[in-house]
C-alpha cells in the first residue's frame, strides 16, 4: 500500500468518524426579503403575502437540503437521528414533489399563526400542506421572519449559503435561575443559611393574615402619616401592609443603615396596587390555588390570575379550563424523564409570579398575572414574547423573564426585544446567580470562536436587568451577577415567599394551598421589581411609559447604597415612598429620613440634621448642598458678573413672593448689588431664603 492509499484511507475513516459523531441541533434561521419592507404586522396584506410566500420558498429549500443529506444526521450509534422519522413517513409526497419539481411545492403549515395558513400564493403552484418538526415557523421580527430548523453540522453552511437567509444560529438552552446553585455558592463563602434541615421556614399563616390590611389608612395610634405621604409621593391613596415582610417594606422607604434601630417594617404603597397592569411571567407555568393569589373575586378590584399558553415543542398552546385556571405546566414527555419530572410542578414560575403580585407576598397587589410555560431555549422564548406582543397593552404590559443563558449575541433575539419595547412593552430580566460580570464579553464559549455573547438577558439592550441585595440591608448579594448593564437591585436573598409544596400526582385542584418557604436568587429580585414598574403604571395612568421615561423614573426614585464586586454603585428599586419612620415616633432629625419632620429653628440639611443657619460654616444650609427647604430655612447663593461703566452704587431691596416650587414655600429674597468704577464690572450677590409654611 503506497503513501497516498494510506492518507486516502485515513481521511475517509475519519471523515466517516466526524460524521457518526456530527452535531445535529435546532437553528433559528433569518429570512428577509427586502430592507426597504414595512415590519411584517404593520405591512399590507399584499406585503405579508409577498414575505409568506419567500419564507415558504426558502423553507421548501432547507428541506431537500436535509432530505439529501440525510446521512449527515447519523449518530453514534450509527442510526439516522430519529427526528428525521417524518422524511420516511413522507415519502409518497417527497416522490410526488421530486416528479414534479417545477409544479409542485410543500406549503409548511404556520401552527403558531394559523391565520395565515388560507393565504393563496401568486405563482401558478399546487401547494402540497404538510407539518414539520424539522423545520416550522416561528414569527415574524421587524420587516423579516424566523423559522426553526433541525441541522447537522455538515449542512449549516449550504443553508447558510442559500438567498436571503440573513442569520442562522444554534438554538441555546436557557434554564431557571436554580436556588440549589446559590446554596453552594454560600457554602463556599461561609454562608449560613437560615433555612431549615427541610429547607423550609415555617410561618405562622394566621400571622401573615392578621399582619396584612389592604386598606389602612386610619391615621389613628399610628406613627406613620397617610397625608404625608400621599403630599411626598403624588398617590391618590395609600395603602399600608403592617409588619409586612422584609423583601416588601424596604421598597417603600429612604435609605436608613445605622439611622434607627427600631425600624419601620410596614409596606406603604399607592391604593391602586398596580390595578389594570398586565404582568406576563414567561416560566415553567404557575399553579393559582394558592391564598397568595386570590382574584377578589365579586370586588371593584377583581383581577385575572390565568395560565395563558403553553409553548413547547416550537408551538403556541391556549390553554382552557383547569389548565388555565388551575395549574399549567410544561408537558412534553421529555419532562417527564431523568431529573426533569420535577418541572411537571411549576415552583420556579408559581414563586415568580407571587413576588411580582400575590396578595401577601407581592410588590403589585392587584395586578393581573398571565403565566406562559415555555420549554427552556430560546426559540420558545421568542414565541413567547411574540404571543405578549399580539395580546399585551401598549404601556399597560411587563414582561418578566427569570432564567439564565450564555449566548452568542444574535441579532434577531435584540430585535424581538426592540419590536416590544418599541410597541409599549417593558421587560423585565433576572441578572442570574452567578456571582460575576454579566453584560457583554468576549470570552470564547465555542472553540474557535472569537464572537460577541451576552451573559444572560441583561447582556441585551431595552431590559430592565435586576440584581439582588439582602434583604433589610444594602449589602449586594454574594450570589449576584454584576455589571454596567446591571444599575438596579431588589431584595432577593433568603425572603419570604409561597412554596408548591405538593408533587404532581398529589396536587388537588379543588383545594386552597398555603405553603410558604425560604427564596433566594435574582429570580425573585426580578418579579418585585416587576411589581413595583407595575405601581408606577397603575398609579400615573397619563403618563406613557417608554422604556425609557420608566428607567429614569426608576433611577430618580431608587435608594443608593450597595456596591457591587466592582466597586459600582447600584441603588434599591423603591416605589417611590421616601419617608422613613421610627416605631417610637422620636426622632433626632428632619425631613424624609427621620419622619416628615420640621426644624423648629434652622435649616434641615442634606441627611436629615437641623442646623443652625448663623453658624452655617460648612454651607450645609444652601439649597445646592441638598438642604431640605420643606423642613426648616434654606438659602440659595448665587454670584454674576455683567460688564457696566455704572459709578459705584450700593442698593439693598428686601422683596417677599410665594413661589410655585414642590415645597410650596414663601420665599424672602434680599438683593444688595456693589457696583465698581475701577474694573467696569458690576458683582451682583443674590441670596434666597426658603422657609416653610407653617
């Protein structure tokens, strides 16, 4: 055997051992067909048309691919990939398509968008309909659609190579933020966890009931002030959880490290709870029998509490009946098997949704939940937040997503999330628990990759992303991803919230659950911050909340204070009650830190101290060092210089107006001017004095 036989030999041997141990994986593919097309929801119907067909086109292209390829998808076993079953079953309308090749073309069915199946094409062809597992739609993104494709590895770049397809990607796993993965990171730090052997903590229910009132506001032996609060926030009302959980009264108060020690641990926030907002939780479903999520039913604040669809197996399911009203969770029979059988109990998505608006546990008490169980990837993702766009209320809607992914950046996926923003949709992401930089990087995942990836869906532009912070303290949870594109944080470390606490074969249907156990991860950060973007909208029903007016309202309003692993400054969602009140009604202070309280004599400065405005050495009482003009007497120096041939003149005049500033305070305004020859200049000093109304 010469040289060249041998390499000749060795190259198909491994040719043939690449191929038994090829890769076959879902891709989600990008087919446009002109830049200058309307987006496909907005476009006419002679458009859309146009775009359905080249789609179709372009499907019925990757499908002979795959058909004459099929033994790329061998594997290791030396079997074909049984997801290629369907070719087989095919077979007669193959033939059929291959005998009559320029006549006759699959129409793929669209199961997610039905409507458009009875669109007639305008190419004299005989459509022959067929479903596909291997390749189906998924939707449309701005002006250009995606569709879902089972690929080896030998066949991506003859797919990639075909007209029009703009982007062909690996589908990537996505995965609830698991709690088991904190706990280790806690071990590892020392942690010592407050749960129990069990992992659960133990609550008193009655003692939950009696705490919660969702309309106190009787004034009377209490040290908090409704009117103070309702003048401080712009509320309506003012509703008042009572020694409401730690996760809940931080969000409604100014910052108070080392100020008191007898704290105020009441949950304050606007009467309309968040009322006519729509939060849609994409999870692994939701489980709606629990006393958290009562509907108030038969009461002028009946809300609906719903498992929408299910989304699985590249397809939208409506649900109905118990499903919907129930309990829904993912039920593909790949669930069902090793450790995924606990998915079948929807604890991860049932916990979500109670933060962001149980009754007792939730920052949005009377806003409506939708559930969507979706399979954990991002094609399902995507069908999922194309289901919210075509049924959620502009500026009425959020969006919460609580899992974890390490991805290439793929532009389709930014573009769907800009399609909704852009619609009045605001969503909300978990940073993950992952203790590390979370944004964007350029670490290779693949190898030989040098691409940009996003480390879970903070990494993308227009989310609003949520780390976690202890609760009751501003220490950044050690467990808590971090990075620039992280600025906010909500409790999120050992809270209390609802646990499921049954399994599959045991749930009951007609019965009331009331578990309740330890949380802990931004899983649950996420959804409170949820809740509180959800009081914002229910609260200021004129305002329109772009994405970006809530951002800045949420960073105005945000408390300071934590600092994350590098050394970034990062501030406590707050749902924008700044009041800080002492049980004992005493206070050393003024103003929002120390209980709406007034200097009798002075100014109240920047932290809440009353100073004397005659022995002000360190300007603690001007109004640009933050002192408070609502609490006591600030002033407002302020020095110009204007250019005269004036002669030297001093003038004094004393002037008294009422102002229309937020403190509503009557303004003293004494005006001395100096004026010198010498320079030609005039000096003008004006000081401004702002005192309270009595």
């Amino acid at each position: 055997m010469n040289c060249y036989a041998f390499v000749l030999i060795i190259f198909f041997v491994f040719n043939s051992f690449i191929n038994v141990l090829a890769d076959n994986n879902y891709y989600i593919i990008s087919i446009k067909r002109n830049d200058k097309d309307a987006k496909y929801d907005e476009a006419s119907t002679s458009v859309k048309n146009a775009i359905d067909e080249l789609v179709n086109d372009r499907m019925n292209d990757i499908y002979n691919i795959i058909n004459d390829n099929k033994e790329t998808y061998t594997l290791e076993n030396g079997k074909i990939d049984e997801k290629l079953d369907e070719l087989d079953s095919n077979t007669a309308l193959i033939k059929r398509y291959y005998d009559n090749n320029d006549k006759v073309k699959f129409k793929f069915i669209n199961k997610n968008r039905p409507e458009r199946n009875n669109v007639i094409y305008k190419r004299n062809e005989e459509l022959i309909s067929i479903e596909s597992t291997i390749i189906s739609h998924i939707c449309p993104v701005l002006n250009y659609y995606t569709v879902r494709v089972y690929l080896s590895d030998d066949i991506v770049d003859e797919v990639k190579n075909l007209p029009n397809i703009t982007e062909c990607n690996k589908v990537i796993p996505t995965l609830p933020i698991d709690e088991d993965e904190i706990e280790i990171i806690h071990q590892n730090k020392n942690f010592t966890s407050p749960l129990n052997n069990d992992n659960s903590f133990i609550v008193n229910d009655n003692d939950i009931l009696n705490n919660f009132n969702n309309d106190n506001n009787s004034n009377d032996d209490k040290y908090y002030n409704i009117e103070d609060i309702k003048k401080q926030t712009h509320w309506k009302d003012v509703s008042v959880q009572e020694d409401a959980f730690t996760h809940l009264s931080q969000l409604s108060r100014g910052y108070v490290e080392n100020v008191y020690t007898t704290i105020d641990n009441n949950y304050y926030y606007p009467s309309s709870a968040g009322k006519g907002v729509d939060i849609y939780v994409i999870d692994d479903g939701i489980f709606t029998n629990h006393i958290d999520f009562d509907t108030y039913k038969g009461t002028p604040d009946e809300r609906t509490i719903t498992c929408d669809a299910i989304i699985n197996e590249g397809e939208i399911r409506l649900t109905s009946g118990n499903e919907k009203y129930k309990l829904c969770h993912l039920d593909s029979s790949q669930y069902e098997e090793e450790l995924h059988k606990s998915y079948l109990i929807p604890r991860h998505g049932s916990k979500v949704a109670s933060f962001a608006a149980g009754k007792f546990f939730g920052s949005a008490k009377k806003a409506n939940i939708h559930a969507l169980a979706t399979e954990f990837d991002m094609v399902h993702i995507m069908l999922a937040l194309d289901f919210i766009k075509r049924n959620g209320i502009p500026f009425k809607t959020i969006i919460n997503i609580s899992r974890g992914i390490d991805l290439e950046f793929v532009q389709s996926y930014q573009d769907k999330i800009n399609e909704l923003v852009e619609s009045g949709l605001l969503i909300v992401v978990a940073a993950g628990n992952n203790n590390k930089y979370h944004c964007y990087y350029n670490e290779k995942i693949y190898e030989n990759d040098d691409k940009l990836y996003v480390s879970s869906f903070t990494g993308f532009h227009n989310v609003i992303g949520i780390g976690s912070n202890n609760a009751g303290s501003y220490d950044h949870s050690i467990f808590s991803n971090y990075g620039p594109c992280i600025k906010l944080v909500a409790p999120g470390n050992s809270i209390i919230g609802i646990d499921v606490g049954f399994n599959v074969e045991s749930y009951n249907p007609n019965e009331t659950y009331d578990n309740i156990s330890i949380a802990t991860g931004t899983s649950y950060s996420s959804p409170i911050a949820a809740g509180v973007i959800a009081l914002y909208i229910g609260e200021f029903t004129d305002t329109k909340f772009t994405y970006d007016v809530m951002m800045k309202t949420l960073l105005d309003n945000a408390v300071p204070g934590v600092v994350d692993p590098d050394n970034n400054q990062l501030s406590i969602i707050n749902n924008g009650k700044q009041i800080v009140y002492n049980r004992s009604g005493i206070y050393d202070g003024c103003g929002l830190l120390n209980g709406y309280t007034k200097c009798t004599n002075g100014c109240c400065s920047k932290d809440g101290k009353c100073i004397d405005s005659s022995n002000d050495s360190d300007g603690l009482c001007r109004i640009e060092n933050g002192c408070q003009p609502e609490f006591g007497q600030c002033t407002n120096m302020i020095t110009t210089t204007t250019t005269t041939t004036t002669t030297t003149t001093t003038t004094t005049t004393t002037t008294t107006t009422t102002t229309n500033n937020p403190y509503e305070a009557t303004v003293f305004t004494t005006t001395t001017i100096y004026a010198t020859v010498t320079n030609t200049h005039i000096s003008v000093a004006t000081e401004t004095v702002y005192q309270p109304i009595c």
